[in-house]
C-alpha cells in the first residue's frame, strides 16, 4: 500500500536572490557549428600569395641564406603558411586556427615592420636586404620587396585581424609565449654571427644587434629594449582585440 498524500503541502522556502548561472565548460564553437566563408578565404589567399611573392622576389635578388637570416622574411613565410591554412579552413567550413598562432604571426609582420619604419628606413648607410650601399629607388626590385614585406603585407594581416577575425580571441596568458620566437631570433643572430668571418659586412643584418660596432653590452641593452617594446606591443594587441567590436558573426 502507498501512504496517503497528505492535502496541505508546506510551502517550498525561498531561494534567497537570482539563481546563479554557472559558466559552461564547453566553448560556443563545438556546438555552433561553422560556416563557409569563401570572401575571407578569398582574401587570406591574396594575403598569403603578396607574402610568398615578396619573399620569392628577394630570393631572386639576393642570396637566400642571407634573405632567410631576416627576421622580416621569417615572419612573412610563416604568415604565409597561416593565412594558406586559415583560407583552407573558411572555404571548408572548418574551425579555425588556435588564436596563439595567429596571434603571434600578426604580432611578427608587425614587428618586422614597425622596426623597419622606425629603426632601418633612415639609416645611414642605407638599409639594404641585399647589402647594397645605395637608397633602394621607387619601383626597382629591391625596393619593392621593402614595400612588400613591411608595407603592404602587414597592413593586409591588420585589416584581416580587424575586418575578418572575432573580437576577444586573443589572451594575456599568450604574449610571454609569443616572445619566446624573438629571443631564439636574437640567439640565432649571434650564433650566425660567430660562424661569418669578422670582415663580412653580412654578419649583422640588423645595425642595432651589430657587437662590432656596440660591444655585447649595447648590444644587449638594445635586444632589451626592443623585448620590452614588443611585449608592450602584444599586451596593446590584446587589449585592442578586447575591446574592438566584432565584425563578423561566424567564427572564421
């Protein structure tokens, strides 16, 4: 036999203010499936033929340990091979590359192209990927590849991050991470230089880390100051991605 049910049930006790929602462990992107995205795979494309054509143009002129050895030309290959796979991934509907990486990559060109603006274009002598002694003139090849790989190839991966990419991606937890490239380059530049003959004017391909001139300690000082800037400029990129709106509704 059951028992009875009685006929006054006592009243519930009240919840003391607004339930509280607890976050769920499971990102929106494994239940939101995404889209295609044939126009940002479109432009990812373009982005990506522009680096590859300006560090194939400089391997024409130059010689290719010495094009290879450039940070700027790193840089460039690497967002060559992101944006080639980011374009892939838009046009298939499939998730996008970790934020880290593009992260990095977008930190990189512009890296390589704030340093080219602001510590390499008025120098004296000239400036040169290939060692030349004379100013690149406007619409020769190795001025092209100046504009290509610090002009018009960061600004394409800047519109990308602004115009294509959703906001709030990026993390503070990533920028040590994204400085640890930067420090193995710095290390790679001395390495490489031990291994050149003193009177190589190809030894330092950068006038700031040249020991010859400045001595390890300037030298040093300088690498310092630079990982400071580029650690200021990743946390900037940070809060710039969490605060800019987003521009688009789909993850890309």
């Amino acid at each position: 036999m059951t028992a009875p049910i009685p006929r006054d049930i006592p009243d519930l006790p009240a919840i003391p203010g607004p339930p509280l929602l607890v976050p769920a462990p499971v990102p929106a992107t494994a239940v939101v499936a995404p889209v295609r995205r044939p126009m940002a795979a479109l432009c990812r494309l373009l982005i990506a033929v522009a680096a590859a054509a300006g560090v194939a143009l400089e391997l024409l002129i130059g010689t290719p340990a010495r094009t290879l050895s450039y940070f700027s030309v790193q840089a460039n290959i690497l967002l060559a091979l992101v944006m080639l796979l980011s374009a892939a991934r838009a046009s298939r509907a499939r998730r996008p590359l970790p934020s880290g990486l593009t992260g990095a990559t977008l930190l990189y060109v512009v890296i390589g192209a704030l340093v080219y603006h602001l510590l390499l274009a008025r120098t004296t002598p000239p400036f040169s990927m290939t060692g030349g002694t004379a100013v690149p003139e406007r619409w020769h090849a190795q001025w092209a590849v100046l504009q290509f790989l610090h002009v018009l190839v960061p600004a394409a991966a800047v519109c990308d991050w602004l115009f294509l990419t959703p906001a709030g991606r990026l993390h503070l937890r990533q920028t040590a991470t994204w400085l640890l490239y930067p420090l193995a380059y710095l290390a790679f530049s001395f390495i490489r230089a031990a291994f050149l003959p003193p009177g190589d004017p190809a030894r330092y391909l950068y006038p700031f880390l040249d020991v010859t001139a400045h001595g390890y300690r300037s030298t040093l000082a300088n690498a310092l100051l630079l990982g400071l800037a580029m650690y200021a400029l990743a946390v900037l990129l940070v809060a710039l991605d969490h605060t800019r709106p987003t521009p688009v509704r789909h993850r890309c």
